[in-house]
C-alpha cells in the first residue's frame, strides 16, 4: 500500500490508488443462469470436443465421400440426438438431419435441396463440393480453454459455459454497499420540502448505479448527527465491503465525513482531488473496505461514480479489463470558459461515419441535474481550455447510456 | 399492418416489419427505485422551478452586492436546508453553507477561502467576481419539461425524476416472454449428453439476453411432440407477449414450429431471411403478441436475438430512440469468403484514437460458440465480399458487452 496521498490528486493518480486498494473479492460458485455479468475466477476449459462428434450441418443425404454414383438406396434415417453407428457401402445413403451425428467417418452430406428422393431411392441432381459437417473438435478440443479466468460473462460466454457443463462457475461475488445520504437538507423525494430544502436525488442515482451492476445497495438517509450515522456504518454484519456518505451540503460537510471515516476505523488516503466536479471526493480505506466521501451536489456524484467508484468495483470483481479513458472528437466548438481545473463533463457520445463524436451538455452549476438525464459519456476538459474547436480529439469514459 | 411477406426478407426489411408490429405495451406506474431501464410514457415536468430559491454555490458569507466593505459583522448563520430570510444591511454578513437558501435578493456570496474571520468581524481579503450564487430556476423553470415521454430512464434521468419528486413515474409494463426450447438432442446442460446429444446452450443465452433487459423469461425445455409444446405454449395465463421457439434441429424443424405456431393462432408473417446466420428465422404475430421461431444453432440465436429480438422489445418499450446500425472501419483486412447471401458477424468492437474499430471474429460454422464470448458487435459483410481490405467502411449494430 502507497503511503496517504494527502496533496490533491489528479483524476488518474486518484484512479490508480483506487485500483491498488480495490482488491478481487472472495470467488463463490453460483447456478449458470445468474452467472452473466459476473467476473469468472477460474478458466473454464472444453471437457470434451466441441462439437463432441461429427455432425452434419444441414439436412440431407449422408453417403461416401468416394462414391459418385447418382442413385442412392436409402439405409437408415438419423435424427438429431440419434446414435446410429453404421459402415455404409457405395450406393447407401442414409437420410440426416441438421446436427445429426454422422453415421461413419469418409463421409459427406449432400444437401436435400440437391437430390430427388423416390420412396427408398434418392437421386443426386446436384452435388455441391461442400462436405457439410462439423467435425468433432472443430470448435474447441478437449481441454482448451473456452473463457478465461478475469473475464465478465457476457450472455455469449455464459452460453459458451453452458454448452461445456460448467454449469456453477467460480465467480467473483458481488459486493456488500452501505450508502448513506446526509444532509439537513434533503428530504426523501416523495415528500414535499420545506423552504430551503430540496429533494434527495442522489440516492435514487446511487440505487440506479449499482442496479446496473446487479449490486442491491443497502441505503440510509440520515440527518447530520454523527452519532446516528456513525451507528448506521457500524451496523451492518457483516461490514460492507464498499461504504459511500454522500454530503449534504451544510456547513462543514467534508470535515464531518473525514473525521466520521477517521472515527469509523477508516484512513484517509485522498481528501482533496484537482478536478471538478468532485473536488472534495473523500477516498479511504480499512484493510480490504473502501470507503469514498462524495460531494453532495448530483453532479459530483455523477462524476465520481463513473471515474471512482466504478474503478473501485471494477478492481472487486477481478475484471481483468478494467474500462479505460478512450479518445473521441468534438462534433461542435466548445466553449468550457476558463478553469484552472481540469473538469469532467457530462457528455453525448454518438457514433458517426466510423468516428465518435462527443457533445459536452450544457450544465449552469454542480446541482445541475438536467445534463445528466441524456449523458452517456463523461470528459475530459484539460484546465483553462477556453475555447476547443469541432474536431478537437478529447479522451472520454463512457458512462452507460 | 402489411399483407404477410412470405418471400426471404433481408436485415431491413425484417427489422421494419418488426417494428411495425411491436407497439407499446400498456403503461404502468413502479416505485422510482424501480424505474430505471424503463421507458418513460408521460412527460415529467418540473413542479417548480430548480433550484426552488436561490443557493450559495459554497460555503462561504453572503454580503449585499452593492456593499464594498471590506469588514462586515456576521450577523446570523445559514446552513443547508435553513429558512432564515432577513434584509442584510451594509456592513452586514451572513454566514451561508454549500446549498444554504439566501436571506435576500440582491447578495453575494464570498468564499471563505477568501476572508479572515475574527470573532463576528469578517474581513474580506480576496472578493472574486462571481456572484456563487445558483439562483432560481436556472436549471429548470415550473413547467418544463425535465424527461419527455418515449425516453428510457439512465441512472441520471432517474434522479431527475426524484429531484421533481416523481415518485411514480408512467412506464412501460415489462413484457411477458416464453422461451420454450425444443430439440431431442438437447439435455440440460447439468446433464451428460450421450452420444448424439449436445448440451443446451440457447437457454442459458436468452435467460442472459433477457435478463440485461430485466427481463425473466419463463423458460421450458421440451421434446419435440407437439401436443406437448402446444400446452406449454397455450398454459401461461395471461398469454405471453413474446414467444420464442427454438429449434432443435431434428428432421422438418422449420414446418414443424411453422405449424405449431399456426395451430395456435399465429399469423406467419416472415418465414425466411435471405441472411446468414438465422435464415430459417420465422416472426409470427397473433394480434398484438409476438413469436420467433429461432433456428437452433448457437450462432443464430445470437444474432437473431441481437437483430431482431430486440427490434421487438423496443417497440414494446415505447423507446423512442431504438437501436441502429452505425458505421465503424474494420481494425485489418478480413477474409469473408464467398457467399451470396449478407452475413451478419459477431465481431469486437473498440474504440481507437477516435474511430470504432471492428474485429470479425473467426467462427467455423453456425455451431460455433467461441466468437460469442468476446463478441460486443454484429458487422454487416455484404454478399460476395471475398476480401474486405482494413479500413473499410461497414454497418455494425452493438450487440451490449
């Protein structure tokens, strides 16, 4: 472990400590039909050849391959699912349907759109030089491995496991979160707020986040007494793996949460970040728990969950491709005004004539959530850009649509 | 609706008869907690103007504009989620939170990295020029419309809706869906094949397809006698809105899910595509529900699925931004090889110094699930391409990760 970054941190130093402190969790096995979207621990190799015998590719008309007579006198039919070993002689043909196992080795099946069939005779009309099989082993040989370990099941991989058996795969499990939303401000958003408060949109942001994930987030909204809160974190058993403590905005927010942290067993390893929005994120740890103190405006939120503390779930799970800043193109002159700081824009990625475009989205203020609404990209605006011209190449992060 | 198109039908057209006959599903109100991934029925408009009153955009002390004091006496405090509004004289301060409601028109708020406090006296060291302060209505006014109907709810737009306390917002009902996989040479992939038998793997991919969408199919596998399928398919009370049929690939398939369908009331409506994989792809309607009869090989269903599965889920969505093909350059030259009808390819897609970058990826025969593991695309290979030199243009349609 790097000693505390307690200077302010950029956004890829912040990212690299996250990733170094975010180790794989614990692996379980679960059944196949939850395993998509989870990080596979152990390869999973082919137990036997794919596909574990010959099979013919289409439907037809099995005969030697050597023989080229025209009339054939059919012998037997095989299905799919069928095992109907058999030697065939020239002048045999034994009728086969898509994914049947072939008879015998030397053979081809000639395709029934070819041929003429008069009760047990077939006749070839024509016979395309295709031999229509798929050979045992084609696809995979025993052994080999069909997806390896790091790697996030897709729907296709988890197929690919599916027709291997491996049908309870060693997956990462998923993380325990504990978020808790603080402020004096906010209130739940089905009530109605008082003058000067306003609703709490993070928590539905925070649920919709790990949603995605497949992450059921625990959530607490709790007024600003440490006390209470401090027992909201303490209580869950077993602890949560990832703990976020959204702001609220009121005086003293990013002390409160630091020494809230501190007094929680956990260490500060970055109290201060260079860019903006989120420059007051919080990042600590204790042993192998996380803990990030999130600004309170929604926008921040926005940000930091798709720069941290997705680099911090992405480093849980064990995905051995962790999502990295891309590069895209402005589509239109932008004017980001000047800023010392780097800041993270909201941005529209769109896909045009084989490049991607970037179209940062309007926003007055950090507590400006309509950008959020069709944003599906963040970023990256270097500090006092001023005016960036259409075309201008910038990296971006996508964000999910 | 069209008059049935019996002939091979290509991607397009397929794809257009789909959507002409996938409408949205009945509205439905779910918890907001909920509704994310959902598509949006009626517009959300801003119940008052956000921010509802004037926010200090730091901590800091509100001071009147036209006051160009340089000492002021701190004459109250206002935190976050505070009520407090009073006439600020000159020579008066009010210390004010992040988010804090200003006690007046008419102020400034200066941060308090730029003042020295001493007791109740704060002197002003640096005044910047802004006024810090997000005022009313700057990001939304009363009335407005936040998310217009026909958009799918991100994270983002989700937290919006709270930020308006729509707690209930207007969705779309998720479809009902039956998978019923037949074949007599499937087992469950817990099961050792015997010889002739192979493992089902479409099962497992379509619970995954579906349940990115958040859906859970209901899912039988069954052997291949009609009256059997007949009764799975007709028992789900109420009736799907979505049913699939895959193959097996026994002897007369395609007839054989052709006549099922209509014995139970379906209209066929499409019963081949001049494409490969997925040419033996039936779509069928009964009034409003729809089916697939899904060729049986791996391969296909991945790309039936992708092309024209969700056609039809996002016309049951109401999204009002369905998927479409974009164009991306392929990554090296690529070997198709000759075939008269248009391929579509599992392919990776990557993004490269502001390009999309596409990879084909090798697959022997429709059988073959390895390309399916990394696959996040399906790339349009015209017919007769033969050689596709590196950085040719060509139609991809992202097919998720």
């Amino acid at each position: 472990m790097n000693p505390a970054v307690m200077t302010p941190a950029g956004v890829d130093e912040t990212i690299s400590l996250i990733r170094e402190c975010s180790a794989a969790l614990d692996v379980e096995r679960v059944p196949l039909a939850q395993a998509w979207g989870r990080v596979l621990r152990e390869p999973v190799l082919a137990a036997e050849d794919q596909p574990p015998f010959d099979r013919s590719s289409v439907d037809g008309y099995a005969v030697r391959l050597d023989d080229s007579s025209r009339r054939f006198r059919m012998v037997d039919r095989i299905r799919a699912g069928d095992w109907k070993p058999r030697v065939l002689r020239a002048g045999e043909a034994v009728q086969i349907a898509t994914g049947g196992a072939l008879p015998a080795d030397g053979l081809q099946v000639v395709m029934k759109e070819g041929v003429h069939v008069e009760g047990n005779e077939v006749v070839v009309i024509e016979r395309d030089p295709e031999r229509n099989i798929r050979f045992r082993g084609e696809d995979a040989r025993a052994g080999s491995t069909l997806v390896a370990a790091g790697r996030r099941l897709s729907p296709g991989a988890a197929a690919l496991l599916a027709s291997a058996g491996a049908v309870e795969p060693a997956v990462t499990r998923l993380p325990r979160v504990l978020h808790v939303a603080t402020g004096n401000e906010i209130v739940p958003p089905e009530r109605t707020p008082s003058r000067g408060q306003i609703r709490d949109s993070n928590s539905t942001l925070v649920r919709a986040f790990f949603g995605q994930r497949g992450i059921n987030a625990l959530q607490i909204r709790a007024a600003e007494e440490k006390e209470a809160i401090q027992s909201a974190i303490r209580n869950p058993r077993p602890a949560p793996d990832l703990l976020l403590v959204s702001g609220g905005a009121s005086v003293g927010e990013h002390d409160f949460t630091r020494g809230l942290l501190e007094e929680c067993g956990y260490t500060i390893r970055i109290s201060r970040t260079t860019t903006r929005p989120g420059k007051p994120l919080i990042f600590a740890t204790r042993g192998s728990a996380l803990a990030f103190g999130l600004p309170g405006n929604p926008l921040a939120h926005f940000v930091c969950l798709n720069l941290y503390v997705r680099a911090a779930l992405e480093g849980f799970s064990g995905d051995s491709q962790p999502t990295t800043f891309a590069e895209g193109e402005l589509a239109e002159t932008f004017e980001a005004g000047a800023n010392a700081r780097e800041t993270l824009w909201p941005a529209r990625m769109t896909i045009a004539a084989g490049a991607v475009k970037l179209i940062p989205l309007p926003w007055r203020s950090s507590g400006d959530l309509t950008a959020l609404a069709t944003a599906n990209a963040l970023v990256r605006i270097p500090p006092d850009a001023g005016s960036t011209a259409a075309g201008a190449k910038l990296a971006f992060l996508p964000s999910g649509f």
